[in-house]
C-alpha cells in the first residue's frame, strides 16, 4: 500500500503537470471507485470546466484544490476570503493555498483520492492504450489525461463541493492524527499518546490517528533506527527512546521521499516510474539476510496480521 513518502511523490508530481491545466471531461469505467457524489454523471459534470488550483496531502489522502473563472455554485466564494472556513474548524488545506495569480478565482470543490493497496495515478497522452485496470479518466487539455489505474479496486475518489470542507465528505479524513511534518506531531504529543498505551509499538505506529501517513515499510525502517523492537510495549518506552523514534519518524520518511517513495509491488509515480527506496531500506522485506551494521541474520514476524521484519542484535 502506498504510504507517506509515496503520496507525498504522487503529490509533487501532479502539482508539476496538472496546475492551471482545465479538466475537459472525463469517463468512469468503475461507478463505485466514484464515493462522492453517488451520481457518476454529477462527479464528471462536477469536475468538468475547473482548474486544480494546488495538490495537498493529508496522510494518505490526495485532494485537489478546485477554482474556477466562472460561477459554480450560487454564492461561490473568492478564494482569498475568510468565509471559506467555518466558525471555529481550522481547515488545513486552505491555510496553505496559493492566493490566486491574476483576476478573480472561486472555489469549485476539491478532488480528494485514496490509492488504497494498488491504486496508481498516471499522466498520460489520452491516445495511450488503456491499462487493464483503468478505473477512472480524467481529460485534461492539449489531449493529456489523468488516469487513475487500481487493480484491487480498493482505492475511492471523491468530489467535495466548494460548501462544505473535505473533512465533511470524506470521513477518513476526521480520524487522523497530526501529520509527522506538522507542529503538532510534537515529541510532547507523541510521548503522551503513547505512556498509557500497552499496544506493541509496531502496531501503535500503524494508527492513523496517532500520526497520519505512516505504514508497514516505514514503520519496520524507523522501529531499525531508533533500536526498539518491534514488540516493546509502548508504555515501556522511556522518554528517550520516544525521542529516538520521533526523530526516526521524521528522518524515514524525508529519507524515503528524497528517493521518491518504495516499489516493492505496484507503486509508481505519476511518470510510470518506480521509486527508489527498497534498494536502501535497512529491514522492510530483507528477512534472512545480514544486517547492514552487525551483520546479524535478519528475523521477521507477525504482529496484528502484519510482518514485522527486524534485527534481534541492533533492536532491543
């Protein structure tokens, strides 16, 4: 399943060809990859004729921010106003808009997307084949499209209207916890969610609403790190350690973006490129073989239905 470091590549990659670019139209090949709104013909006439303003990731979640010359809704609000919040709900998407370059701009929505276990978002010329498992198609000018491919059929997108925020449609999205590049992914924050917590910290690492974004593959990398294993229960950890894996946290997934992401089955970026990371990752899939500092054989096992891949010399 893609993670952070992932999305975070698929991110960048669509803020590079998909900006300012008018979506002309579109084809659902799978109604139910659709989540909102139930119409399949009111998605595509929803996010026909607008622009994606900006790309914003919340753990996992992809959403484009919508704009439009036009008149979309009855009252449609310019983007730099205030009243596209609610009274007393800090919306973290708008807060880092870019203002509109020239003229006036209004809200159209936003285009949220989750790749789920196999999903792939690609940027293609629209005479390309179409793969197997194409899902949804989304034309964008000068005969490109965005192509959303998902063989798992697991993956969902949604489009939000331009009155309510994401989190009021995508429901997902209020169970998260605070992004680990955020203010409030504090090591105070992290160190109180877990003092009471007798979970694994494997599996505690793995709770979206502890911290959004992180995954299997980064969890077992920043668990090697910081020399806990995987088993230690959280409310065993000593200040110190936390700190360690906080840091651990942050360096990972930098790390693993720097490289653009891990492909260990089906993730590709929007060019249809692999990412980079599984060549240098210290456990993630490496059971069997030597650790890369003490050389010890590396050991892998289950914890809540999920493998867990260590070094029984480096992690205590």
């Amino acid at each position: 399943m893609p993670e952070l470091p992932e999305v975070e590549t698929v991110k960048r990659g669509l803020d590079r060809v998909t900006l300012n670019c008018p979506i002309e139209g579109g084809d659902v090949l799978l109604p139910r990859t659709v989540a909102h709104p139930v119409s399949v013909a009111d998605f595509l006439s929803s996010v026909s004729g607008v622009k994606i303003l900006q790309w914003h990731r919340r753990g996992k979640y992809l959403l484009a921010e919508l704009v439009t010359e036009g008149n979309p809704t009855p009252n449609p609000s310019p983007l730099h106003e205030e009243g596209r919040r609610r009274e007393g709900q800090r919306n973290f998407l708008t807060e880092n808009s870019r203002p509109p370059e020239s003229g006036q701009l209004f809200a159209a929505g936003w285009l949220g997307v989750h790749l789920r276990m196999t999903g792939q978002l690609l940027w293609l010329h629209r005479d390309e084949p179409l793969q197997k498992h194409t899902r949804v198609r989304l034309f964008f000018a000068e005969s490109r499209e965005l192509r959303f491919v998902d063989q798992r059929t697991f993956g969902q997108m949604w489009w939000v209207p331009p009155t309510s925020l994401p989190e009021d449609v995508i429901s997902g999205l209020k169970k998260l916890g605070p992004d680990p590049f955020s203010a409030e992914f504090s090591i105070d924050y992290f160190a109180k969610q877990l003092q009471n917590s007798r979970r694994p910290i494997k599996t505690a690492l793995l709770d979206q609403e502890l911290v959004a974004g992180l995954g299997n593959i980064y969890a077992d990398e920043v668990l090697f790190l910081s020399k806990v294993h995987p088993t230690t229960l959280c409310s065993e950890l000593k200040r110190d350690r936390i700190e360690r894996l906080h840091d651990a946290i942050v360096r990972v997934l930098q790390t693993a973006i720097e490289a653009g992401g891990t492909t260990f089955s089906n993730f590709l970026n929007v060019q249809g490129i692999n990412g980079n990371y599984g060549g240098v990752a210290w456990v993630y899939k490496r059971a069997g073989e030597p650790c890369r500092l003490c050389g010890t054989s590396l050991g892998r096992i289950k914890l809540a239905g999920r493998s867990s891949h260590f070094c029984p010399q480096c992690q205590k």
